[in-house]
C-alpha cells in the first residue's frame, strides 16, 4: 500500500486550488485533509504518512473545491460563534462578518435581567444567529422565520432541541401574536441589488439560494420590509438590528431613520473596518 506524506499532498492540492481560483488555498487544502482524517486542523502537524485510500478521498474533495463548491459543503458544517452549523445545498452558508450582529443580539438580550427576554431572527435562513442566542442566552425566549422551505429544513435541524419556535413564512406578515411584546428583532436579509447579478461571487450565486442574496433595484426592499415589521413587533424602546451590503452604511440606515419611528439609529463596521449593519431602537408605536 503506497504511503503519502501529508505536507506533500497538501502542497499539491494549495496547487491545484490556487488554479482554480479558489481565494484561500491552503486554508481550504489543510481543512479538507483534517477532514478526511477525522481530526483537527491543529493536527495535522503530527499526522505521519496517510493511507492511499485515505489520500484518494482526500484528491476528490479537492477537486469538488477545485469546481467552487463551497468547502462549507464539503464539509457539512460552518463555525459559527461557538457552534457549528449543518449546512448544504438549499441555504445560505453563515457568514463570519455575521457573528457580530449576532453578538449584538445576544448582548441585548442579556442585558434584560429584569424578565424574560424575547428575541425573533426574521430571514433565519440556516438558524444561525437564532441557535447563537438561544444557546448563549439561556432562558430566552426565541422565534425564528424563514420564507425559503429549502433553508427550513437546514434551520429544523439546527435548531432541534434548543426550543427555538421556528415557523415556515413571508417575515412580512409573521409573529402577528408577538406583536408589541418583542425585545429584540434580528434579520440578515437579503440586500444584494439585482442589477449586481453578475458582480456577486461565483460560489455564492451558484449555490446560495436567490431568495437569500438578492432584494430588488436597490437591494433594500427586504429592508424596508423589516422595518415595517420590526416596528410592528417590537415594544416601546425594543431595539432591531440588520446586516447590510457594505456600500448601503448610509442607505440601509436611512430606511430607518426616514420614517421617524425610531431612536439612536446607528451603523456599526465590521472586523476589516466595513460597514456592516444598523442598530436602532422604537421609539414610536406605528399609531404613534
């Protein structure tokens, strides 16, 4: 049975996926051989030779990186804050500028240590952010919604046991029964122009859902819908948070500051300096 060193087969294969265009090679070329020997990537250093069958099965998963399938895909799974998260074909893979708005989530809702806070993640999508406070804030109580019934099977699993209520439907016209009492509403929406179908990553409009990127001329209409909405369930001084594309730190803000309803809207910047999503807090009811 031939034998191959591993920092030889990871060599070849940052080769082969630096011609392919992939943005992080050797990242990707040392997580896919983790993966196939069922370790960590701080491993990896005191891996001797690996098996050929072993090295066989790691040559096809780079090549399915190689072809831009997305290497959370390959993996099954995406970190996310301190979980990871069951993803594949059907819904959006969570991203890590997306951690923030999470945080954010979870220390609003740990802020409220007078009663029970209650939190809804409109756009779910994969559960991401709805598995981050609910695991991180113990005691909340949690809603999610995702229109896309593709993302609700990938959400159901992810969000099994955690007593998360996830229900399938339009953010447009859900948690009517919440209205007013909500603490915390948290979307990431969708917010990519359509006049930028062309410009978007090839992984992302090859294999994330459409309903997930794009969001009419402009790529607010989803933002718009939110704050709609997000006046509607929230209680007075209830905050909303919302990723953002980052050229819209002063467009996606505006739809909130516009419409008078709502205090300290503030746009908030990402890890590389980004801006990355809004913050407000209700300050009048729709009737008010």
């Amino acid at each position: 049975m031939s034998l191959s060193k591993p920092g030889d087969l990871i060599a070849d294969a940052t080769t082969r996926l630096t011609a392919a265009g992939v943005p992080s090679p050797l990242n990707d070329a040392e997580l896919l051989l983790a993966h196939v020997l069922g370790i960590g990537r701080g491993g990896l250093p005191l891996v001797g030779d690996v098996a050929a069958d072993a090295s066989a099965a790691y040559a096809a998963l780079v090549e399915r990186r190689a072809g831009r399938e997305p290497l959370q895909h390959i993996l099954g799974s995406a970190g996310f804050r301190y979980a990871d998260i069951v993803v594949g074909p059907g819904v959006f893979t969570p991203r890590p500028e997306t951690e923030l708005l999470a945080g954010w989530a979870v220390e609003q809702a740990q802020a409220l240590t007078d009663r029970t806070p209650v939190v809804v993640d409109l756009c779910t999508g994969s559960g991401a952010i709805a598995l981050s406070v609910a695991t991180e804030v113990p005691g909340a109580r949690v809603h999610a919604v995702e229109l896309d019934p593709g993302a609700v099977a990938w959400a159901e699993r992810n969000l099994a046991g955690t007593g998360v209520e996830l229900r399938e439907g339009d953010m447009a016209d859900a948690f009517t029964d919440l209205d007013g009492t909500v603490d915390v509403v948290v979307c990431n929406p969708p917010y990519i122009p359509l006049t930028e179908f062309e410009g978007v990553d090839e992984e992302a409009r090859t294999h994330d859902p459409a309903l997930a990127l794009f969001s009419g001329e402009d790529g607010l209409e989803a933002m718009r819908v939110l704050e709609r909405v997000a006046a509607r369930l929230l209680r007075p001084g209830g905050v909303v948070g919302a990723e953002h594309a980052d050229l819209q730190g002063e467009t996606a803000p505006a739809v909130f500051s516009a419409s008078g309803r709502w205090a300290d809207v503030r746009d908030h910047r990402d890890l590389a300096g980004r801006p990355r999503y809004l913050t407000a807090r209700l300050a009048r009811t729709l009737s008010g």
